[in-house]
C-alpha cells in the first residue's frame, strides 16, 4: 500500500517526519494552486493508494474546537469562490456557474467519504478553505452561516477536490492554532497545535498500517 503524508509546511509535520524519515510525503507550498498542482502532479507521477494531510486551522468555536484538538475534515469547500453581493455570500453553485451535484461537490460541497477506522476517534469537523485567511467580522459570521464552517485552513478543499476527482481515499488532520479572525498572534499556540497534530498522525499512520496489515513505521 503507498500511502502519501501531505503538509502545506515542512514545520507542520517535522516532528512526525524526524522520527518516521521513509514514510513517502509531499511538501506542497500554502495554498489552494499550489495544493492542488502539487498533489495532481505527484499522483500523477507516483502510485497512491492513501493520502493524510496534516495541518494547523483556525476556529470558529473555541468551546467546540479549542486550541490544540485536533480534527478530521469531513467536509471542505472553497469558500471564497463566488460573489459578496449586498452584504451576501453567493457561491458559484447559486450564481449558475457551477452544478452543486456534479462530482467532485455533494450539495456545493466536498465530502469526504472514505472509510474512518483510521481516524474515527477524532471529532469531525465541517472546513472551508480560503485563500485570504478571515480578519473581518463581517466575513466569518458569513462562512458561519453559509457553510457551518467549523475550521478554517487554506490548503484543504484542494486534497478533498483532488481525491474525489481522482478516486484516492484520503484524510484531512487539522490542529487548532488560533480562534478564526482573531490576528494577535500572543494569542495563538502553534507550538500546541504542531505538537498535537504529529501525535495524532502518528496514530492515524499506525491504525491506517494495522488496518491494510502493512509495516510503515
């Protein structure tokens, strides 16, 4: 089984990387294009039967969603794709560009729906990913309302459009770092986050390893 670990950054993942240095993984740059490229171009090239990606998040809800849990994505969109209009968010599913149905989107958006054993004992969490990380007030109470956003990241919806697309089971692993629109960043704890996302893909690579009966670690 190749399993690919993924990260926007290579200080998301060092630690899980220094201890586990031949389990393949993809640095991929911040970003939906560079994402997106990045993944397409590896698996394009390169046989993958199972992606985790691994990240830091905002959050929308601290008392849901504190600083340092760590999530699975079920669901992610690419929520500043479309139109603001009147104080509005109107995707490009409601503007007539799109068809919400069409793969890869369920209803406008991206659902995860490989099998969970390997990371079904963490909380999901409902994502957007943006391109513009969310300062403005106005902006998070509209991802709040329009998608039930839960996290924020700005990598993720590229791994669920490009695993639906091409068929490959995959699982987005997000850290809290900072309360979404909050930018003081005495406030923030990477550290935590970063710490706490490498355990937990330690864990979800071990369950994944146990579950195909493969020895990666």
């Amino acid at each position: 089984m190749k399993l690919l670990v993924v990260a926007a950054t290579l200080a998301e993942i060092k630690p899980f990387l220094s201890a586990n240095q031949h389990v393949n993984h993809l640095i991929t740059g911040v970003g939906v294009p560079a994402a997106i490229f990045e993944l397409t171009h590896y698996m394009v090239n390169n046989e993958v039967d199972f992606i985790i990606q691994a990240g830091i998040c905002g959050s929308f809800s601290l008392e849901l969603f504190p600083i340092g849990k760590v999530v699975h994505v079920s669901t992610d969109c690419f929520a500043d794709l479309g139109a603001v209009e009147n104080h509005t968010l109107q995707t490009v599913f409601e503007l007539g560009f799109e068809d919400a149905d069409i793969p890869p989107y369920s209803k406008g958006v991206l659902v995860n729906e490989s099998s969970g054993l390997a990371w079904d004992y963490l909380s999901a969490a409902k994502g957007i990913t943006v391109n513009t990380i969310s300062d403005s007030i106005e902006h998070v109470a509209l991802y709040q309302q329009k998608f039930g956003a839960e996290v924020e990241s700005m990598e993720g919806a590229a791994l669920h459009y490009v695993g639906n697309v091409m068929g490959v089971p995959y699982c987005q692993l997000r850290s809290v770092s900072n309360a979404v629109g909050n930018r003081n960043k005495k406030e923030w704890n990477i550290p935590l986050a970063i710490a706490n996302l490498n355990a937990d893909l330690r864990v979800v690579v071990e369950r994944y390893c146990n579950s195909e009966k493969v020895n990666l670690l």
